[in-house]
C-alpha cells in the first residue's frame, strides 16, 4: 500500500490518559482510536495486526482439532437463570432490556451460549468428544478499565469449550488446549509462562493461567527457581510452618495501650510477630436488597490475606466481599478496632488460617480497648467456624513443593484453560447416554484467550524509546520502503520497482511516498513498527539503498537486490512465528 492513500494518522504527542507503553504506541502509530473509557476502534493498521493475532489463533485451534463457529453478543437471561449466574455474575455483566421489557446481557463470556447450543444436538457417548470455539467480541462493565486494550470493556476473546463423557477425555481436551495456547503464544513472539489459577469455588487444580511476563502486569505470579512450581499468588498454595511443640499456657489478658498495628503490640510485649494473631474484618453484600453479614478473618501477624482464598472458602462472589465498616460492625459483633481478636466476638463467621491451629500461646486483641490476651491456644481458648488456608504467598516464603524460598514476577494474563467439569451441563440438563442407555452430564472445559490484550502485550514487550517493533508474524506490514524524495524520478522508479518485487514474493509493503521530509518518515516507520526498512535516497541512481532492521539493526548501504533478497528470506523465515 502507497502511504500517501492510507489513512494513517501518527500522534506526536503522548496521549492524556495513557500510561503504558502499549497504550500510549497503539495510539500514537493510529492503531486504534478511543471512541469512550475502555472502548476502542481499530484503524487500518491496527486491524490488520488484529487480523493476524486472530488468524494466529485461528490456525492452532483448527489444527487441535475445534471447530469455529460464531455466536451473539446479546444473551437472553433465561440462559444465564439456568445456570444460576443471572444473579451471581454482578456489576461486571452488562445489562440490557428489549422494547418488551425482556432481559438479556451482552455477554461477557458464552458458557451457558455454548452448552445450549450442545444440548441441542447431542444425545449419546457416539457424538463426544466436541470441542467448538469463536472469535468473538466480551463486554465487560470492567470496574477500572485501564491500560488500553489490557483491561477495555468491549474486547475480542477467542473462548471455544470441550465436551467430553468423562474426566479422562477432559483431561485429554485440557492438555490438548494447553498445548495449542503454548503455540499461540509462541508464534505470537510472546515471552510468557503458564502458571497454576484459581478455579474458583470449582477447586482442585483445574486451571491455568498464560501470563506474558511484563513488569506493568497486574498478575502476581510466584515461582520457584528449584522446581517447577508456578502459580497466581491467588492460587498459590501454602504449606503451614511447624510451630515449636510448647506448653499450653494460661490465657491472660493484658493491658496495652494505644497498639492498635500488630508491630505497634508485639513491640509492647517483647513479641515476635509470627506470635501475634492479625484480624481482618469484612462485610459480605452480594446485593444491595441483602442484609450485611460480617465476616472475620485471622491470620499469624506477619502473614496477609488472600482474599481469593477467603471468597473460596465462603462460597461467596468475590464482588461481595468489602472491608467492613468498623463502626457498624462493632456493635453488631463485639470487634473493636485495632483490638480484635477471636474471643468476644458474636454475630459473625470466623475463619481461621490452618497454621493458626498448631500455633501456641499466641498474642490476639481482646475485643476491649487498649488490650490484647496472650497465650491464646486453638481449640482450648477459640475455635473457627471455617478453618482453611487463606494466607497469600509471598516473595521469600518457602516454595509449597520443595520449601526453597519462592520468587515473585508479574505477568499479564492473556490466556486462561479451565476444567468446568459439570459446572454448566448438570443445571442446564446437558446430559449423554452411554452404552448402556444410562445418562450422565456431559464434562465441560473452557479456554479462553484474550486476542485484543494479547496484541497490546505484544507490544509491552516489543518496544523501544522510539516505537513498537512486531514480530514479523503479526506486523501490519513486514516491509517499509522510505523514497526520500518523490520528485526524484530515478529514486521513485528504484522504489517502485523494489515494492513490486518484494509484493510479487508474497510481502506485505508499505510504500511511504508522501510529501514529507525524511526525518518525518523515519520516525514514523520506527513507531509504527515495520521489520524491515528500506530507503531508497541518493544512491538509488547507483542501485543503492539503505537496509535497517527495526529489532536494533546497524544501517547497512547494499544493492536494492540483495535488499530484496535479505527481505524475503528474513520474512519467509519468520511470518508464522519463530
Ligand atoms: P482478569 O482477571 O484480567 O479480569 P479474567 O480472568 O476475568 O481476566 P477470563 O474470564 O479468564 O478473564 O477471560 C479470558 C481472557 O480474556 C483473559 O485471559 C484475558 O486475556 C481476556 N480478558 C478478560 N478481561 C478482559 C478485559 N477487560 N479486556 C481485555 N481482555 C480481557
Ligand atoms: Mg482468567
């Protein structure tokens, strides 16, 4: 494509809102447009780009064997009440009403689309497994979006869902999923790590998350270096210290005033702090027409809540959970600020981390001002209603595999495959008959891949000071040719004849013809990213021209055919993906 015909528009100025590197390119090369908060329109480039990610994707699930169908946005809620996620999916969900007052959603994920439209058709073992995928645009009235494509409200998911008869084949289905998303992300030039995810309230170890490492990442993904064990810190397990075998003391309560920060009494008392007992206080709202029910949470001093593990052992969504009021939960259960321990309180479900079950003569608030107990004992002094491991891994803290101490990196999330199990197909009757007439519901899993934020990711970790630098697998375009000057005829005929050339070998090329000065030129070509440059200038009269790399390549003066050639291979060698 001629630049000069292409409606491409760089921005010189770094846009108001934009903070990371992806979103501030992606708007500055003209890939896409902000139309409101978290909503985005692809321009020429852009689209393409998109195109690629999309056909990327596209290809591996084909070759693993999903079919590709396409399926609404807009849900009716009938579904989403079969399922029961009607009313627990919460503010996220988008909701919108036809002229007759019926309800529907514009979907933010299609597990009850796709289980429906399976349950249709399929009746017997003789027709699992299946396995169908789209591509297809998620909304989301996300409560912070941000960072541009990473986190916008209206975004283009490839989600497909397996269905199998039994656990092995979903086991089967996972893993094949799993391996195609390693070849996506690989093809997309994409740095990135599986790593072990929450799966909800589902539990067990169903699920993984593809994290493209990156410092701006939201995911806080912790590893160890020794063995393999990767995971969310969400997800990640925790294996309990061993508390030194000790005497059961007497409980004692004693006065200490004004420590209302773990540090500020285990100071006071001459304690260290993994002898101290945290609480954290929380009030639990799923809807605003339900009564608050207080939650309270204990912890050793020196660890942290989760509060992903905290929502699991609820069996609550996790938009329910807030920190609680202390001024309306004090009265209604006996906390009392700063000063609150498990014994005194009522009217409120008390959970307990497992490690605080072996702990002895422990330091907790009293539930009164200005006092703690000490030698506080499990089972003998205060029991929990829930009892789980509800702590959060942490940098330095002992791997839950090998006990070496675990490291810390952040990720963004651009994939995710997940064992639904019968999640879906048990309430919404999705069953098969097997050999023998019997039914069974069907076992589901879904996968899902983040396509728009999986090209800004691309970005975040392709870049430099002056632009974005594609992989050549997902580049709008592989070849720029800059013709320094256009009135040139010599210099215009190297250039036209060299576009030709690499076009007539399959390249994509942009021929930037426009009347600008050089600089102007160079610097777009760099920001928007184009693998290969070439400049056709002065020397074209001797055949000469200008090769340059975007991924840090030295300018090298070579004949327009060898420039051709070095063009060809390089893109040959890397368009479906190093
Ligand atoms: P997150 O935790 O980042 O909100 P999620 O776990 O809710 O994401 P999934 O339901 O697993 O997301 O959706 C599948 C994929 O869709 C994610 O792995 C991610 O790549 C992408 N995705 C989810 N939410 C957004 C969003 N708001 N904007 C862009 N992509 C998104
Ligand atoms: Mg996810």
């Amino acid at each position: 494509m001629k630049a000069s015909q292409m409606y491409l528009y760089t921005l010189r100025e770094v846009p108001a809102d934009a903070e990371i590197a992806s979103h501030i390119f992606l708007l500055r090369a003209g890939f896409i447009r902000k139309l409101v908060s978290g909503v985005y329109g692809f321009m020429p480039l852009g689209l393409r780009t998109l195109h690629k990610v999309e056909q990327i994707v596209r290809e591996e699930m084909d070759k693993a064997g999903a079919q590709e169908i396409q399926m609404s946005a807009l849900q009716p809620a009938e579904l989403w009440q079969e399922s029961g996620r009607w009313a627990a999916y919460g503010p996220e969900m988008w909701r919108v009403k036809d002229r007759n007052q019926r309800e529907f959603c514009l979907g933010p994920t299609h597990e009850e689309v796709f289980t429906d439209i399976v349950r249709q058709n399929v009746s017997s073992y003789r027709q699992l497994p299946v396995n169908l995928y789209q591509i297809q645009t998620k909304y989301r009235d996300e409560a912070r979006p941000r960072f541009g494509l990473i986190r916008s409200r209206e975004f283009i998911m490839k989600d497909n869902y397996s269905f199998d008869r039994d656990e092995e084949g979903l086991d089967k289905s996972y893993w094949n999923m799993f391996h195609a998303y390693e070849n996506v992300f690989d093809r997309c030039g994409l740095t990135y790590r599986p790593v072990e995810a929450d799966s909800g309230a589902i539990g067990g170890n169903g699920s993984h998350e593809f994290c493209a490492l990156c410092d701006v990442g939201e995911e806080e993904i912790l590893y160890c270096e020794e063995c393999d064990m990767a995971a969310t810190a969400e997800k990640a397990e925790f294996k309990d210290a061993v508390a030194p075998a000790e005497e059961e003391k007497p409980l004692e309560k004693v006065h200490t005033p004004g420590t209302k920060t773990i540090e500020d009494v285990c100071k006071f008392l001459g304690l260290p702090q993994e002898k101290s007992i945290k609480a954290l206080l929380f009030a639990v709202q799923a809807d605003v027409k339900d009564p608050v029910k207080y939650v309270a949470a204990f912890v050793r001093g020196d660890r942290q809540v989760n509060t992903t593990k905290l929502v699991n052992a609820l069996d609550i969504p996790e938009y329910a959970l807030t920190m609680a009021d202390e001024g309306a939960m004090g009265p209604a259960t006996g906390c009392v600020g700063g000063f609150t321990g498990p014994v005194g309180l009522h009217d409120c479900t008390i959970i307990v981390d497992t490690e605080l079950v072996n702990a002895k003569n422990m330091c907790a608030g009293a539930c009164e001002y200005d006092h703690h107990y000490i030698n506080m004992n499990y089972g003998r002094d205060f029991k929990g209603d829930i009892v789980k491991d509800i702590k959060l891994l942490q940098e330095g803290d002992p791997c839950p595999v090998c006990g070496k101490p675990v490291k810390k990196a952040m990720g963004i999330e651009v994939g995710q495959v997940f064992k639904l199990f019968t999640k879906y197909s048990e309430p919404m009757g999705l069953t098969f008959k097997d050999e023998n007439q019997e039914d069974h519901p069907v076992v589901m899993g879904c996968y899902g891949i983040g396509v728009t934020r999986t090209m800004a990711a691309i970005v975040e970790q392709n870049h430099d000071d002056n632009g974005i630098i594609w992989p050549v697998s997902v580049a709008p375009y592989h070849v720029i040719i800059d013709l320094v000057n256009i009135k040139d005829e010599t210099q215009k005929a190297a250039a036209e004849d060299l576009y030709e050339k690499l076009q007539n070998a399959g390249l994509e090329v942009i021929l930037d013809d426009r009347d600008e000065r050089p600089g102007v030129k160079f610097k777009d070509a760099d920001l928007l990213g184009i693998p290969v440059r070439i400049v056709v200038g002065k020397k074209a009269a001797d055949g000469i021209v200008e090769y340059k790399l975007r991924r840090g390549g030295d300018v090298e003066e070579i004949s327009a055919a060898e420039a051709a050639e070095r063009a060809i291979a390089l893109v040959n060698a890397e368009r479906y993906g190093k």
